[in-house]
C-alpha cells in the first residue's frame, strides 16, 4: 500500500487513481455517490494549478473548495 502511494510520483495525486486504491482489496471502501460525483469534480483541478497565478471566478472556486470539504468530512468518518 505505501508503494502505491509514494512510489508513483504525480500519479499519488490523482483522485481517479486514489479513489482506485480505496476500492481495490484490501481496502473495498466505496465512497458514497455523491461524494463519488464530487471526486470527479475535484479531479478536474490539476495541481499545477496550485502555481498557477490569476484569476478565477469565486463560485468555481467556492464550489471547489466545498467540494473538498464534504470528501474530506467523508473520509474523517470512515
């Protein structure tokens, strides 16, 4: 499990790929659908653009962040 996670450099910070591992044994966890839907929406923020610099319209970004939120809450629970 480390190696999955350290091992695959920019790969460790795709949602898609994360979101494999929690499904695949030994782990079998499966997010519920909408949090599943908000693991999609968050995955379309690539992190290049944590240093990327500009402008971005605040509800994209609110929805982002709120996003984040209800995952993070969902996995603190689990």
């Amino acid at each position: 499990m480390l190696e999955k996670l350290t091992k695959v450099g920019a790969k460790g910070h795709d949602f898609e790929y994360l979101r494999g591992i929690l499904e695949s044994p030994p782990m079998n966890c499966f997010p519920p659908d909408d949090v599943a839907k908000l693991l999609g929406r968050v995955s379309t923020w690539s992190t290049e653009l944590r240093y990327e610099v500009g402008d971005l319209k605040f509800e994209e970004a609110d929805r982002f962040i709120k996003g984040v939120r209800r995952v993070r809450d969902w996995a603190e629970r689990s």
